[in-house]
C-alpha cells in the first residue's frame, strides 16, 4: 500500500472564508473539503457539549430514540469509548461492532458489508477501518450520515477537531499560533487532519520528521518541513507529539527506538527551546521513553493530554448533534 497523496486541490491554507454558521455535508468523511467556517462552527458546537459533558445534564438527550452503529473494522480503546460515551450521554442506542466479530474476517467485501450496515436502518454510523477510502466508500453506500472514525493513512476529523479545540481553550485562538507537529508523519491520518485542519484556522504549521517518515510534497499543504526537531522548536506555542506507527510500517524507517528518541524525543531540556508556555500534545497512544518522557507527558501546567481526550467527548458529541439535525426534523436543517 502506497501513502497517501498529501496533496489537495480544494485544501487553501489560512483562507478565513466568511459564511454562515452551517453544516451542508451530509457524512463527516475528513477534513478535507471542509471550509474554515464550517470548522469553527462545529468547535463552537463542541463548546456548547463541555458543560453538558461534565455536570452529567439529563436534560439533554437529542438522540433519544435513535440507533448508532460504532462499525469499528480496526481496533481501537480510546476512540471506540469516547464515541460510545458521546452517543450514550445524548441518549442514543449505540451499538458496537469490533473487527474481531464482523464477517470481514470471513471474506465479506467492504460493499457487502455496507449493505448489510444499511439494511439495519441505523440513524447513524462511526466507522473505523485500516484501509484508506474505506469510510467514503461506506457512506456512498449508505442512506444515514457517515462519520469517520479513522480510516488507514487518511484521515481521522474528529481527532483534529479535538486538537483544535484544546488548542483554542488553551491559547485563547488557533490562527497565529505555531504548531510543531512531529513523529511518524508518513504514517498518520492524525497528522494530515490536523494539518488541514490547523492551516484552515491559520495556524502557521511546522512539521518535523525523519526524511524516511517525512511525505514527499507536504510543503505543499502549507506547512514548513523539518528534519532538526530543535530548529522546528524556535519560539513553538504547541507542539504536538507522534507515535511511531509500527504496525503500519513496512521496513527499516528508522534506525532504532533509541537512536529515534535521541533525535525526536521530546523531553523537558528540549521543550525549552519553545516558548515557556507552549502546550504539549499527544493524540495517544503514547510511548514513553520514545516520542516523550514521562516529565514532559504529565506536566501539570504544559501538557494538555488529558484534557484532549475530555475535548474529545465533547467534539464527538458535537458531530453526532449536528449530523443527525436533518433526521430529527430540526428547524433550519431540512
């Protein structure tokens, strides 16, 4: 399998088009194709799911009587809880399939699966899968809204939401910050959300990567390429830290786990090349002792990984209110 072109012809870097606060997609397939206004809307909307999120408010069920399917053809901890969590609190009857139990692993096609998916009358579906497209292929098939759960290389929008909404609590803006996002670049759907999503916003993107783990052409996204981590790090607001993604590697990319800590590491002599309030980040998994320490992990002030998985509840519960508007006859979203 090839990586995916980083590239976008629709992609325009800090283009802060005005428009009204509206959804018009139908499925939440990536980031790609979004406009910068539409991005803001759904962080607002996430804003709104926070409080609710956190005092527990019975009140506030829109799903009630609705079905979703968490269609997860990968595995996965973190996101499958935070989806079941998001729909469960809204008040939906969730569902959840997990790759060991489908019938893809008994040679049904994605198609045949997509039918199948259909055919249930879900109101909604999450899907995750290994395979890059795979998500988009779904929802073409599909009669209910579609949202992307991470799909092989691709991409994974509600992640970057996440990122940028964290970012945005935390920093008070995304646009003007400088983002430092390195790792596994080659590898993650995270990353290339996340770039989209952050270039959409205005944030001036620097990626830093191993010339093995960086893509060819990611200049072109609007980004600064690094391979010197501590040069990238000049005057860094965030910086955002990346698994090696083992599993979907296929060779040598990097010389050991060692020798990739030394160069990409980030640890608490290194974070002071940015700025001395500059936010850490981590998508997770994280391994520690490879792409970051444990110091630099849990600072209490710095690090703002756990407070991305809280915003993530909140996003996925903004995603699954706003697709499901149409369906539930809300007014101004027939």
């Amino acid at each position: 399998m090839q990586p995916p072109d980083h590239r976008s012809a629709s992609h325009k870097p800090g283009s802060l088009i005005p428009g009204r606060a509206v959804f018009p997609h139908r499925d939440l397939t990536g980031i790609d194709g979004l406009q910068p206004h539409e991005i803001t809307f759904l962080l607002d909307e996430a804003e709104q799911w926070i409080e609710v999120n956190r005092s527990r408010a019975k009140s506030e069920r829109p799903l009630d009587g609705l079905t979703l399917i968490n269609a997860f053809f990968e595995n996965s901890t973190r996101t499958l809880l935070s989806f079941e969590i998001a729909g469960k609190r809204m008040g939906a009857d969730v569902v959840n399939m997990h790759a060991a139990q489908s019938s893809v692993k008994k040679g049904e096609t994605l198609i045949d699966t997509a039918v199948t998916l259909n055919a249930m009358r879900a109101d909604m579906l999450v899907i995750r899968h290994s395979s890059s497209g795979a998500v988009k292929l779904i929802a073409s098939k599909v009669d209910c809204p579609v949202l992307n759960a991470g799909d092989g290389w691709h991409e994974h929008p509600t992640q970057a939401l996440l990122d940028a909404l964290t970012i945005r609590r935390r920093r008070g803006s995304v646009a003007g910050q400088r983002v430092v996002i390195c790792g596994d670049l080659m590898h993650s759907r995270v990353a290339r959300s996340n770039i989209l999503a952050l270039t959409a916003l205005a944030a001036e993107v620097r990626v830093v990567a191993p010339s093995t783990l960086m893509p060819a052409a990611i200049e072109r996204m609007g980004v600064t390429p690094f391979t010197d981590f501590d040069a990238a790090l000049d005057g860094a607001d965030v910086v955002m830290m990346l698994r090696l993604q083992n599993e979907r590697m296929d060779g040598g990319f990097i010389p050991s786990t060692r020798e990739f800590h030394l160069r990409y590491g980030l640890n608490s002599e290194r974070l002071r090349r940015a700025k001395p309030d500059a936010l850490v980040m981590h998508p997770g998994p994280m391994n520690r002792g490879v792409e970051i320490s444990s110091a630099v992990a849990d600072h209490p002030e710095r690090s703002a990984i756990t407070e991305q998985v809280e915003m993530g509840v909140a996003v996925r519960m903004a995603c699954l209110d706003v697709l499901t508007r149409r369906a539930r006859g809300v007014e101004g979203w027939a």
